[in-house]
C-alpha cells in the first residue's frame, strides 16, 4: 500500500530511473512501517464468513498479501500483479514464510480487457493500486463479476506521499518538503487523474453495495527507527527522480543535502522524522 504513494501497483506505470530493486526495497519498508495500520484494516472489514480464497490485486512485493494470511490463516490467496520481478520476490518471501502452499501468483496487467481466470474470491484486496488503473470503471465492474455472491472487495488507498518533516524544516529552505510534495502532485495529476478519488460512487456505479468507508491517521513519532530513516530516504529519492526538473535550483540542492546519507544534514540524522498519512478504505460488497 507508493504511495503515487510510491507502490508500483498492479499496472505499476514504472518510472524507469528506478530500478525494480530499491522499489521492491521501498514496498517491504512499507509494508513494515505501515503493519499495524494494515492489519487494523483488515481486522476492521464487514466480513459475514471467514474466507477462505482471497485475491490480492497489484500486489507488489505483498504487504496485504501477508496481512490478509496472516489475519485468515485458513485462506488461500492469488497475488497479482504486472511485475515479475515482485511476483518472484513475494514468492521468496512466502517459501521464508513457510506459507507457499496457500500462494498462488499471477502476471497479469489488470487494465487489458481479457482477465485470467481467478476464480470466484470471498474478497477481493487492492492496496494503492486502483489509482493507478488507465480503466478503473472497467476494473471495478469485472472485481464484482469476479467475486462470489456476497463476496467483499477491500479498496485501500494513501491520501498522497508521506510527510516525514515538520513544516519548518529544513532550517535553509522552511516548508521544502510541501513544495516538493506539491510538485509532484502536479506531475502525477496529468497521469493518474484517479489518485485521491472518493472511490465510494464508482464502486457503487459498478454494482456494489458500500457497506463501509474508514479514514486511518497513520502518524509515527518519535519512532527513529532504521526502517522508517530508510523509508523517509526511498520515498523522497523516488519523488527526487521524478519532479527535479520543477524545482527550485535552492530547493533541489536543499532537498539533496537531506538525501545524502554522508551528510551531517541527512534526513538520518535528524531527531524529528516522522511518518505522517492517512489511508482510506472502502469495504464494498456484491450483493
């Protein structure tokens, strides 16, 4: 669940200066800074039954894919996503796991009007993925053609990147992190028209019946742990290789002198890092 948020998605339009490798890096350190807030969202779907065949659309390296064995151990899951290199890398993680008997991974772009076959799911699970779909309406009616009767699809997204510093930060260029935040919400404005979507009326126009929505503060203080120093470093270099060209030359040599791991003024080293978004969910069921 890039955040834009920087997951690469099902469809995962990926932005070739950023090899599959540090977006794999940046999908695990998400999915382990954001685990308590993963599992309180599937903890909390209107479920009737425990189900038993779950699938994971866009899956990445499987953050919800974990979340969601973990919270129904009797399932089985379908993690699909376009990139074979994040179905290789959550097939690893599963065998780790010892859970590659309750796995099964599919390569498939979601936006491509033929489907493979995935059975007929209890739920359906997609983690900042739907923004990323070029046909999201197409999509959302063949989820609930693909759901069993009464089956439930889960839509999971990010209110946009993560705040990691405080307003006035740094002390040279106060309030940089929001300019850079700003810029790359233009850039991804003009690709992904449905990030921050109010998913609730699409869902409903597809034929589902909303049975719930909840917003999820996720706001980590005072919690300097490596992983969220290490997230805070591959958000912000993914959003640097994208939106350089619309910054300020003050604002770009700020923004690098946090991003430079050898500096004294590291985002590494400062004693203020946080992690700071929100998460939406839809719980939407056929009827």
């Amino acid at each position: 669940m890039s955040h834009a948020h920087t997951h690469a998605p099902h469809r995962r339009h990926h932005d070739h200066r950023i090899g599959t490798g540090v977006q794999a890096e940046i999908l695990g350190l998400d999915a382990e800074v954001l685990a308590e807030h993963t599992a309180s969202i599937t903890a909390w779907l209107p479920l009737t039954a425990r189900p038993h065949h779950l699938v994971d659309l866009g899956c990445g390296t499987g953050a919800g894919t974990f979340a969601l064995l973990d919270r129904f151990p009797d399932a089985h899951i379908t993690a699909v996503d376009a990139s074979a290199d994040h179905l290789q890398r959550l097939r690893a993680q599963a065998c780790a796991r010892g859970v590659e008997d309750r796995v099964r991974t599919v390569q498939a772009d979601l936006d491509d009007v033929a489907w493979p076959d995935l059975g007929s799911p209890d739920l359906v699970w997609a983690s900042a993925s739907m923004h990323h779909m070029a046909h999201p309406d197409h999509v959302l009616r063949t989820v609930h053609d693909t759901l069993a009767p009464g089956g439930l699809f889960a839509v999971v997204e990010l209110a946009g990147h993560p705040r990691f510093l405080p307003e006035n930060a740094p002390a040279n260029r106060p309030g940089l992190e929001e300019r850079v935040h700003a810029a790359a919400d233009r850039l991804q404005a003009e690709h992904m028209p449905h990030r921050g979507a109010d998913w609730g009326p699409m869902l409903t126009a597809a034929g589902f019946t909303v049975e719930g929505e909840r917003t999820i503060t996720v706001n980590l203080e005072g919690e300097r742990s490596e992983a969220i120093g290490r997230y805070a470093i591959g958000v912000l270099q993914r959003i640097r290789s994208v939106v350089a060209d619309r910054l300020t030359t003050e604002d770009l040599a700020a923004f690098d002198q946090l991003l430079d791991t050898s500096s004294p003024h590291s985002i590494l080293h400062r004693d203020d890092l946080t992690v700071r978004t929100e998460r939406t969910v839809w719980a939407a069921r056929r009827a």
